[in-house]
C-alpha cells in the first residue's frame, strides 16, 4: 500500500493531518538519501531505477497534501528537476552536453509525475518541469553515454514533447491558467 493512497482514503480530517506531517516530516532525510543516490551512482542502474522509483512518489505523496505553501514541495520539485539537468562534459575538447542514462530516467519521472499530478502543479512546480523541459529540448538524443534502453526512452521522450497540446487540452481552466502562468515567466526570463 502506498502512502499517497493511504492519504486518499483518509477520510477523517485529524489523521489525514496526521499523515501529513509525517510526510513533511520525512520529506527532508528522504530527499538527502535519494540525491546522494542519484548523483553518487548515476551509472549503477540497479540503484538508479528505485531510487527514481522512490522520488517520483516522494513527489507524489508531498502532491497529494496539495498544498502549494508545503515547506518541501519546492524542494523536491526542484531537486528532480534539477538532477534532470545535463552536465557539460569537459572531456571533450568541444564542451559538448550529453545526455546519460540517469537524466533519460529522471526526465522521464517528470513526465510521470506530470501526467499524474498536473491538476494538483502550482505555478512554481509548472515553471521548474518547463525550465527543464527546456533546458533538454535543444540536445541531440545519440550520445555515447546512452545505453540502447536509454536511446529508446529518450526517443519516446522525444516523440511526447509533440503531444504537450493535447495533454494540455485536458486541464481544468485553473489548471491551465497555472500552466499558461508559467510559460510566461519562463519566456520573460
């Protein structure tokens, strides 16, 4: 049973309280182990793959209070995001960005927990996937660091960018006034 369904079926209001302290509560350790995971072993799939698994219903759990003052719901937005990001690689003599197996998988976790919890998005949550989706939108998929499996999910990644539209379509109209909010501050910055 997973927490944020346990906090779905809560129905009584001084144990879903309760229940959402204690995801503030340890909000703050799970999200040091997990960072120090995913930048430490970024090339060990066997961690990475949980560990991810682990942050997206971090994410999802701190979502569900829907709470956009929650002490770290920017957090840890911000930290998947920012663990997306790709790091230039000063190996080469070009300065070149590439793409690697972990930023594949957390990018593709964003767009999980996007499809999830795109009602549930402040602006701010809005902002950072977008500056992200952003920042990886100009890179160039083949990458030497890619395994086969992270080519075939960056390419699927790739092929939904196209669908943003439609999936935006969806939204309930505060939804989408928190969405539209967000790319207007992304294209004033």
């Amino acid at each position: 049973f997973s927490l944020i369904q346990s906090l779905d079926y809560l129905t009584d209001g001084e144990c879903k309280a309760r229940a959402q302290s204690l995801v503030e509560c340890t909000s703050g350790s799970s999200l040091a182990v997990l960072r120090h995971f995913l930048k430490r072993f970024s090339g060990a799939q066997t961690i990475i793959r949980p560990s991810i698994h682990a942050f997206v219903s971090l994410v999802n759990a701190i979502l569900s209070i829907n709470n956009p003052e929650c002490s770290y719901r920017k957090t840890v937005m911000s930290s998947l995001c920012n663990i997306a990001h790709v790091s230039e690689n000063r190996k080469s003599s070009q300065y070149m960005y590439h793409l690697e197996d972990y930023n594949v998988n957390v990018l593709s976790a964003i767009f999980e927990v996007t499809h999830c919890n795109s009602e549930e998005f402040s602006i701010e949550d809005w902002r950072w996937v977008l500056e992200t989706l952003q920042q990886v939108s100009g890179l160039r998929i083949s990458s030497k660091n890619l395994s086969d499996t992270g080519y075939n999910t960056a390419m699927n990644l790739a092929a939904s960018f196209a669908y943003i539209p439609i999936f935006s379509s969806s939204f309930s109209p505060s939804s989408f006034d928190r969405f539209v909010q967000a790319l207007i501050m992304l294209s004033g910055s």
